[in-house]
C-alpha cells in the first residue's frame, strides 16, 4: 500500500472518529439524548471522567481527530511521525478511559468503545505509514 | 582579478553520526532524523497522555464537595417541561399506572436509573399520560442523602421535587462525601423555572420537611424496603405490588407496566 492511499485511509477514520467526536459533544450541549443500546451511555457521559479540567472529553477527541486529520493532509515522514504521536495520545488515553468504565464506573459507552477501534486503527495505519515513509525515503 | 577567496577550494560540511549529509554540525534540521522526529512525537504523546490522564484522575478522585460545574440543565428541562408534578408525583393524577421508586439522592445505581432509563420511561409513559411516578426518598447512602432528600421534599412543596431530581442525580458526587454544600444546592434549584430557590433553603430544615421524610421512611419499612432503588407499581388507586428488576434496563420495566395497561 503507498503512502497515498495509508494518508487517505487515516484521513477517512479520522472523520468517522471526528463524527462521534462531534455527535456526543452535540447531545452534551443541546441536552438530547444519546442512541445508545448498552444502557450505559448516558451514564458514562454525567461521570466525572466524562470532563478533564472542565473541558468535556468529547472536545478533547474532536480537536484530537482534528489533529490527525492535519497530520494525513501532508507528505513525509515528519507528519507521519506527528501522526503517530497523535494517534499514541489518543490510544493511551482511550485505553485509560475504557478501564475507567469497565472498573470505575460500571457502565459501557457504545461510542466511546467505537472510538477506541477508531483510534486503534488509526495508530496502526499511522505507524505502517511512519514505516512506509522510511523505506521510501531515498537514501544518502 | 579573482579574489583568494572565490579561488579557495570549498569543502563540504561532513555530516554528523544520523545527520543530514551536507549540513551544518550545528544545524537543527540536520538533527531531525526521521527516527528522531518519530522519538520526539512518541515522548510528547505519552507526556500529554500522561498529563491528561493525571488531570483526570486527579479530578475523579477528588474529595472536594460537588463538582465545580453543574451539568444537565437543558436535559432535565427538556425532559419533563410540560408535565404535570404534585408534591413528589411526576404526571397526570388520573394516569392509569402508578410507579412507586424508593430512592435516595448519594444512591449511585438510583443516578444509574434516573439518567439512563429514566428519561425513557417519561418520554414512553409519564408524558403521555399512562404512567404516574413516585419518589419515595431515603437518606442512609452518605453524607449527602439528607441534604438532597430535604432540598427534594422543600422542592416537593413548591410542585417542583422532579426537576431537583433529575439535576441532583445528574450531578452526584462520590457517595462518601457530602458532595451537595448549600451552595451548590442553591447553583441547583436556581436553574429551575419557577423554583424558589431561597424558600427551598429555608423549607429544608422545616417541620413539614421532616415530617415527610420521617413518612417515608416508615412506608419503606412497613414495604419491607431494604435497598434502593426499589421499585412498586400498580393501578392507580390500587394495591401496588413490588417490581422485582434484574437490572435497570428500559427492558427490565416494559413487561410489567404494558402488562397494567393493558388490564
């Protein structure tokens, strides 16, 4: 696969993560209530893990896809390289919060979870990219 | 005439170890390999993950009283402006079904039913006029099962006790602290259209306000209530039966309550 096609496949997660990303920051804001078949989310949406700082954590996944989404807009290795950070940010901290809702507070999201994938996919795209740019890299 | 300078033969900077050949020793770009950049961008990413992680645990495990931000406001005005309320009754007087919920406000399963089934129930039942509810609150959680219960039953005397509800669960606390000081109380009730949030402080601690939480507690008992939520239901007006749920699922209460409605 070239870098071409790895780019647009990350770009194309990076919406489908900012669209969950933007949905639950709109029911948090509007107030409607979320689609959810766990019975979870609202649950896990009024924890206190739901906000950082006071910044909903919703807003902090919709300015981190948007990050992604810059990073699969350029070529090389230096924005491969900043795209794996991004997606490394983004999968610690989806790895952080999914324990928070399995041990802490007992209630699934069925967005969250669908980020986590999204995310997860992403760093693997990332990184396949990152060493893509490598061996394409001509050498010295 | 040609000066010794541009006759001097030019040699090209040797590249560092892992550098850019061609480059300045000290240039930074030629520092930025590939590998380092990728090294950077992986050290920075578990940074920030870390600080934000660290934010939020300090900020979960926080044993300050109440969070800082009141949260749900348009939720619970959404979900049940326009419905009739009587003291601790949400709906219609003459609604077909009468749900009775033995509660308290520190309950972190009775926050789980208010803001996941809850709102479905209204939307399904209360606000169409086949379902009446009922809270029935008790206050041996924690610390701050009295004060809700007290602000609930004064907000009760205004006809206003399920929008205190709604908000009191949406914005729980740990329930070993007493995450509700008057002040936040006060944040709460001043949301809610109509309420007087000054007359709820000072209902709190009245005699009627004690009375009824007392009557509570003795209909809890006399039910044979030991936890909470526990939940009763029947005809209006009629002998109500205890609703044994194995979970609080939408799913766990739509048998029973089609079941009444259709009789």
């Amino acid at each position: 696969m070239s870098e071409s096609r790895l780019r647009a496949a990350i770009a194309a997660l990076a919406l489908a993560g900012a669209g969950i990303a933007a949905y639950l920051t709109y029911a948090r804001y509007s107030g409607t209530p979320i689609a959810c078949s766990t019975g979870g989310c609202e649950t896990v949406q009024h924890s206190r893990y739901a906000v950082v700082a006071g910044i909903p954590v919703a807003v902090i996944g919709l300015v981190g896809y948007a990050a992604l989404l810059a990073t699969a807009a350029f070529r090389g290795a230096t924005a491969a390289a900043l795209g794996v950070g991004c997606a490394v940010i983004g999968l610690a901290f989806g790895a952080y919060l999914l324990v928070a809702q399995i041990a802490l507070i007992h209630a699934i999201c069925q967005w969250c979870v669908a980020s986590d994938a999204v995310i997860t996919l992403i760093a693997l795209a990332a990184l396949y990219r990152y060493l893509l740019t490598l061996r394409e890299t001509p050498a010295a | 005439m040609a000066s010794n300078k541009s006759s001097a033969p030019v040699q090209a900077p040797k590249a560092r170890p892992g550098g850019k050949p061609g480059a300045a020793p000290g240039d930074l770009r030629a520092r930025l390999t590939p590998s380092r950049i990728l090294a950077l961008a992986v050290v920075g990413a578990m940074v920030i993950a870390g600080i934000l992680i660290g934010v939020s645990v300090a900020g979960s495990s926080s044993k300050s009283p109440g969070p800082k931000t009141l949260v749900g406001e348009i939720q619970t005005l959404n979900l049940l402006s326009g419905i009739p309320q009587h003291a601790n009754a949400l709906g219609r007087p003459d609604a077909r079904v009468t749900m009775v919920e033995f509660a308290d406000p520190a309950c972190p399963y009775c926050m789980r039913f208010a803001v996941d089934t809850l709102p479905a129930i209204v939307r399904q039942y209360v606000r169409p006029g086949k379902v009446r509810l009922v809270y029935n609150g008790l206050d041996f959680v924690g610390p701050a099962s009295e004060p809700g219960l007290r602000a609930i039953e004064a907000a009760g005397a205004q006809n206003k006790a399920w929008y205190l509800i709604d908000l009191l669960y949406r914005n729980q606390g740990d329930e070993q602290t007493n995450w509700l000081p008057t002040s936040f109380l006060s944040a709460i009730a001043e949301t809610v259209p109509g309420l007087d949030s000054v007359k709820l402080v000072k209902d709190m601690s009245s005699s009627q306000t004690t009375a009824a939480i007392r009557a509570s507690a003795q209909q809890a008992s006399a039910a044979g209530v030991h936890q909470t939520p526990t939940f009763f239901i029947g005809l209006t007006g009629g002998t109500m039966q205890e609703l044994s749920v194995q979970s609080l699922d939408l799913s766990a209460f739509t048998p029973a309550v089609d079941r009444l409605l259709a009789k």
